[in-house]
C-alpha cells in the first residue's frame, strides 16, 4: 500500500517537472536538441537522487566527531 503511494507520488512530481519543461521550450519555439532531452531525462531523475539523499541521512549512523578537549 505503502510503496503504490510512493510510486505515485514520484511519478506525479516528475510529470510536473517534465510537463514544466517541455512546456517551456515550447513558450520558446526551441527545437528538440540533445540538451532538451537531456533536460526532460534529468526531470525523471532528480527526484530519485534527492529520495536517495534523504533515505541516506535518515538511515545512515551519526558519525560526528567529537569536539577534542585542549587540557
């Protein structure tokens, strides 16, 4: 149940994005060059990474390096 929200909710943002940019490089009667492709890609991507990140920090230990006492 669960992972069919999550999956939903990715793919809801990524459409936003790829929606967004592809939109824009219509606005700008831009032609379909390599660099917009890569752009409509990076919009599927980017939300994994930042997923990744967050599930990274949320399960990686704390290792913070303790402050060393002068005496």
């Amino acid at each position: 149940m669960i992972e069919s929200i999550v999956v939903s909710a990715y793919c809801a943002i990524s459409t936003v994005f790829i929606l967004m940019t592809a939109l824009e490089g219509w606005a700008i009667r831009g032609g379909w060059t390599l660099a917009r492709g890569a752009g409509l890609a990076a919009c599927s991507l980017w939300p994994l990474l930042l997923a990744a990140f967050i599930l990274h920090a949320l399960l990686a230990p704390r290792r913070m390096p303790r402050l060393a006492r002068a005496g």
